[in-house]
C-alpha cells in the first residue's frame, strides 16, 4: 500500500530561531493527533541541525529542500547528499520548480542528485510539471512524462523509493487555479507512465504528491481523488495550524 503523505516546503523563510519554534509546534501537534498520513517538513540547511533536535523524527519526517550534485570537493556553497542526512533528515526535495526555473537544473543534474540521494538513504520528493504556456499549448502531459523518465535509469528497486510531487506551475502565483479533477488527470497520467515502465505494482505503490497551493480548504477535496496521495505545501506550512488543517483532511 503507498502512503499518504504531508510534507512542508519552507522555502527561504524563517530565521533558525523561528524556524524551531515552527518545528516545534508542528511536532506537538503531529503528536498529539491521530494522523492518517506521513508528515515531513523540508526546511532550509540552515535549519536542519537545530530542527533535528527539537522534533521526533520517529512521528514526523525531516527534510532538506535540496542537495548538490556531486558528493564532495572543491564546490563552494553547495550541501552534498552525505552532509545533508548526517542532520537526521531522511527526506530531499529535488527539482522543483523553482530550481529549475531560477537555478537552471536540468533533467541530467536530477538524475545525479537523485542517485546520491539514494545512496545516502534519503528519499527523494522528485518534483514535475508544466508552465503556463505548456499547459496552454497542449504539451503538458509529454512535459511531464519527459520529467518522470529523467528517473528511469533507475532500477525497480530504487525507483519504488521515490515520492513524486507534481506541480501545476501555471497555476502558482498566477491567478488560476488548478481543479481537483486536472489534479487527479496528471496523477492518473504520471502512474501511467511509471506502470509502463516499472509494472503495475510499482506504480500503485508510488506516493504522487499534489504541489499546488493546497490549503486547509481545499485539501480534503484533492485527497479524495484516487490517484492524489497527499500534498507538497508551500506557505500553507509556515504556520502549525494550516500546515495542520491540510494534515486533517486524511481524517
């Protein structure tokens, strides 16, 4: 059975201090709850020691928001795969949208960031999706398959540890709003695209993720689609009691 799954985006927000104290208050809440879901938050390098000492990562999942694409050497600013599960995290988010769109990464960098990740056991929420004009123009599905298959040098085994978050890009920060049933038609076509490769079993056991300003209320409605196994939440988790209430919605 795949897992349902509620993981936090910071982004670049909060100092350390507030980032604790948010940390915190999601960890009491996560456990005071009974929660039908999986819950992570991805906070900044910054905050990943301090955080780590604060939460149960046994109750709630600690991730990083990126790593590099090489192990180790002579790259200055960047946090490899080994630097970043030495915190305690257990999660990285890889290619979302706003690295690929503001930093340039390619498919070819995710496929090297995704096997170092792997190899230091943290599991991958892979971002994918299209842009406005893409989903305009109608290339949107092919967009998102040509993502999807940047992972599949993989092997069977590998590839059923990673979590895919797909992002409406078109529909963040733009005014329009993707529906819960244009949610479901790329989760239906992005588990598609995996059975063709890996097998049914493989397939349905992939937690796809919703990344697109999921909020308390909406979330109930995307989670009841068959193929939405939860969401990637941006600043909805930025304050306990959002971030929460879409944790909620699997109750």
């Amino acid at each position: 059975m795949r897992k349902n799954i509620v993981a936090g985006n910071w982004k670049m927000n909060t100092t350390v201090q507030e980032g604790v104290e948010l940390a915190k208050q999601v960890n009491d809440c996560v456990k005071a709850g009974h929660n039908n879901c999986d819950v992570v938050i991805c906070v900044p390098f910054t905050h990943l020691c301090p955080v780590a000492g604060v939460i149960d990562t046994a109750v709630l999942g600690l991730g990083a928001e990126n790593c590099a694409d090489k192990l180790s050497g002579a790259y200055t600013g960047e946090v490899s795969a080994p630097m970043v599960a030495s915190t305690g995290a257990g999660y990285v988010i890889l290619g979302h949208s706003e690295r690929r769109q503001y930093y340039g990464e390619t498919n070819e960098t995710l496929k090297a960031k995704t096997r170092l990740a792997l190899d230091n056991n943290l599991i991958p929420i892979f971002c994918v999706g299209e842009v406005l004009e893409e989903r305009e123009n109608g290339t949107y599905n092919d967009v998102v398959s040509s993502q999807v298959e940047a992972l599949f040098d993989l092997d069977a085994n590998d590839f059923s540890k990673i979590v895919i978050a797909y992002e409406p890009v078109w529909a963040i920060g733009t005014g329009k709003t993707a529906t819960a049933d244009q949610a479901q038609d790329m989760h239906a076509h992005i588990r598609k695209v995996i059975e063709q490769k890996y097998g049914k079993e493989i397939a349905d056991n992939t937690s796809i993720l919703y990344g697109g300003s999921c909020k308390p209320t909406n979330a109930r409605e995307l989670f009841a689609k068959p193929d939405v196994d939860g969401g990637l939440i941006g600043g909805a988790a930025l304050k306990a009691d959002s971030f929460m209430g879409i944790v909620e919605a699997f109750n």
